[in-house]
C-alpha cells in the first residue's frame, strides 16, 4: 500500500511540476559576422586557405553568414518572482547559402525577467573548436506569441605556434579563430 502510494504522490508532483515550468521550443534564424580570422577564411575558401608560403591567417578578411536552427528551453528556479533562471540548447547550422553545411551547438545559462529581459552564458562547440558564449536578449510578447531576440557574442580564441613542413623546417604562425557577432529572432507560442 505505501508504494501504491507514494507513487501516485510521485506521479502527482512530477505532473504538478511540469506544470508550472513552461517550455519554450522554437525555431530560431539570424545573422552571423566572422571577424578576420581562420573561420573566416575557412568560410570563403574552404580548406584551401592555408597559404604554405607566408601563413597569412585572416586574409579574407571577415565574412557574414546565415544561421538556421532549433532552440530548446527549460526554466527553473522560478520562485513567482520577477527574475526565472533558464537553461537553453541551441542548435544552429550556418553557410547554406554558401553551400556549407557548419553545424552548431550551444548551453546557455541565464536569467529572464518578469519583462522578458534575458542574460546567458555557456559553451559553443562547432567546426572552429570549443568557445564561450555571452548572449544578451529580450522576449517580446504579443498574447501567446514569444519572439525572443538574441545579441550573441563568442569571442576569438589566439594562439601562436610552429609546425613542421614537408621540408622539415620549423615554421612560426599566429592563429585567431576570430570573434562571431551574432542576431538570432525567433518564435514560438507560450503553452
């Protein structure tokens, strides 16, 4: 009998839970800038951007992309009050109007006021490695209808180093990834 009973009350606060957590899906699209860097040069010549010669990293200067995905979210820590703690998984694919395929994904942790302003931060991983992210945002709202707007910001990484060529002689490079500057909008309705 107690088990018969404590699972009703598990099944109870379980659905009692999920009740006041809404979830927000949705698709989500934007802009990308690329500053000068590898990833840019990645992204207007592809895997021929080496230059053997000269290692000239960031040539091309900077690029502008695309972004095409799916944001998933989950609030906690929501009290009733006027801040909610949220946690959101982004996935993202850039470069198809360029006829690449660089896919994206994203943790973000943050906050989201009563008003729908919203603050986040966590880790990216794509084709260019692993970088931190720091989104800034706000959730507009028309009846039902959320349309969430992001700045998104993942800084470059730097780094110098040598690599052998098929000489054998050492050869120095400076390697920046370069900064993305990111505008996302998206949609998706309150349940």
């Amino acid at each position: 009998m107690k088990k018969i009973i404590l699972t009703i009350a598990s099944i109870l606060m379980i659905i009692s839970v999920n009740a006041q957590v809404q979830k927000l899906a949705g698709p989500r699209v934007g802009l990308t800038m690329i500053t000068a860097g590898t990833a840019a040069d990645f992204f207007h010549n592809g895997f021929d951007f080496v230059d053997n010669n000269d290692n000239q990293f960031g040539e091309t200067g900077s690029a502008l992309t695309t972004q095409y995905g799916w944001q998933w979210e989950s609030r906690f820590a929501d009290g009733g009050g006027n801040v909610t703690g949220i946690v959101e998984w982004v996935a993202l694919v850039g470069g198809m109007e360029q006829g690449k395929f660089l896919p994206s994904l994203s943790s973000v942790i943050g906050a989201r006021t009563s008003e729908g302003f919203e603050v986040g931060v966590g880790p990216n991983l794509s084709l260019s490695g692993v970088g931190m992210l720091f989104a800034v945002g706000y959730n507009f709202r028309s009846g039902s209808l959320n349309l969430p707007v992001n700045l998104v910001i993942m800084p470059g990484k730097s780094e110098n180093g040598s690599y052998r060529n098929d000489s054998g002689d050492y050869i120095d490079y400076t390697y920046n990834s370069g900064t993305r500057i990111s505008l996302m909008i998206g949609f998706n309705l309150a349940k």
